[in-house]
C-alpha cells in the first residue's frame, strides 16, 4: 500500500480503463470515498488529495467527521443501514442516503423534510444476490416500492444501490451489477413522478471495475483507499 495520494490515482486509473472498456466516459463516475474505522486526518489526506464524496455507514461516526472537516467542500454519503431512530439527526446533513430499504424508514424521512420544506436525495437499496445477511430489498419488491415513493413528497428517488456478495473472483458478480441496471432501466421505464434512475451506486474494493463495466457511476471505495480496516 502506498500513501492515501498515490492510492487514489491508482483506484481513478483503475476506474477510467474499466470505463474505457465499457465505451464509457470516467467522468460520469464518481468515486466515494469510504471512510469507516478511518481517522479525520487521514480523511483530510484524501480530501487535500481531490475528494469531494465522501461514505460513512454510522450516523454516529458521520456527524463526528463531519465536525472534524468542517469547512471541506465535501459531500457526504449515508452508505449503510439507516435506523428509523437516527433519521433526525441525519436527514438534513447528508447530500444522498443510498439505503433506503422500508416504508416505515420513508415515512420517518417524509416525517422530517416536509413540514421544513425540504428535499431529501435517496437511493433505494436492493439486495440482488438475495442473500440474507444483506439489508436491501429483493429485486422483485423494488418496482411497487418505489411507485409507494411517489406519495412522500419530500423524497427524491435518484436511483438503485447493492452490496454484492463477497466471492473470489469478481467477475462471479457480473450478473449481480447487470441486474441491477436492467432493474433501474424497468423503473425508468414507469415515469413515476419524482422518480429518475439517475445513479447506479455499486462496486467496493474487490469488484469495483466489473461494476463500472457494468453502468456503475458510484463506486464505493474504503481499502483501496485508506488501507485495510483495523
Ligand atoms: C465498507 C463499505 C464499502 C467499502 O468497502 P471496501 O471493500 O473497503 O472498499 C462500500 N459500501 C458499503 C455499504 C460499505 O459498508
């Protein structure tokens, strides 16, 4: 591993020929840094080093950071499961929550930006592979989920997000990520009002150049970046 810097070009060649491959432009993708387990000042390395997105899966540890790169031009992703209890200490904080999973977790966000006029950006999660350790919804629920979307005013839907499964070899998640492109072009297809599959957010460290080859144009990335976590 080299420094946080160097880690980061590689990770942004590594996307732009995967996109190559794909007839894609890099530019279209945005790389998130994820930065769980990982310390403000080696956060602060990536941002001086050009990044703008950053991902944290704890709302504790989000509003934490958050305080420690005060005044960093960044914005910040909600990656992992959102509990209902913690919806208010974080709807309004975040520029895009990818893991909305439920109708009791849209009711509480609705709860929140409508009566302060405001919009919340989010992605719905889809647990593609079906596994059942993984949050997300089985593909088969994501279309009549994200029509109920429509009645919560306040939501922007802004497209699909996964987790694929851990394998050895990435390219065993081919049809995972393609799946998951196909579902978001179904749902574009029904011109739900407020609804637009705008983002495709998947690939992490071990499968990001599949996903990218595959319409990915958010990846997720933690140890490529910052190393392995402790
Ligand atoms: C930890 C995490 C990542 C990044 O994982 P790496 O394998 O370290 O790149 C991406 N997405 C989610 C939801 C995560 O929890």
């Amino acid at each position: 591993m080299g420094g946080i810097r160097d880690n980061i070009t590689v990770v942004q060649e590594r996307i732009a020929r995967a996109a190559r491959k794909a007839g894609r432009r890099s530019e279209e993708i945005t790389l998130i840094a994820v930065t769980k387990n990982v310390p403000v000042e080696k956060i602060k390395e990536a941002v001086d080093a050009g990044i703008r997105d950053l991902g944290e899966n704890r709302v504790q540890e989000l509003l934490q950071k958050q305080e420690g790169l005060a005044g960093e031009d960044v914005t910040w992703h909600l990656i992992g499961h959102l509990q209902r209890n913690k919806v208010k200490y974080v709807w309004n904080r975040v520029g895009l929550i990818h893991s909305l999973d439920s109708l009791p977790l849209a009711r509480e966000l609705e709860k929140r930006a409508a009566p302060a006029g405001e919009k919340i950006k989010v992605l719905v999660e889809v647990n593609v592979a079906g596994e059942n350790s993984k949050f997300g919804l089985p593909v088969e629920a994501v279309p009549g989920f994200v029509r109920e979307l429509t009645g919560f005013s306040s939501l922007e839907v802004l497209g699909l997000m996964t987790v694929a499964p851990l394998v050895d070899d990435p390219e065993e998640l081919r049809p995972v990520f393609r799946r998951l492109r196909e579902l978001a072009g179904e749902i574009e297809a029904l011109a739900l009002p407020g609804v637009e599959m705008r983002y495709l957010s998947m690939g992490m460290t071990n499968d990001f150049e599949v996903a990218v080859e595959e319409g990915s144009n958010m990846v997720r990335i933690g140890t490529a970046i910052f190393g392995p976590r402790r």
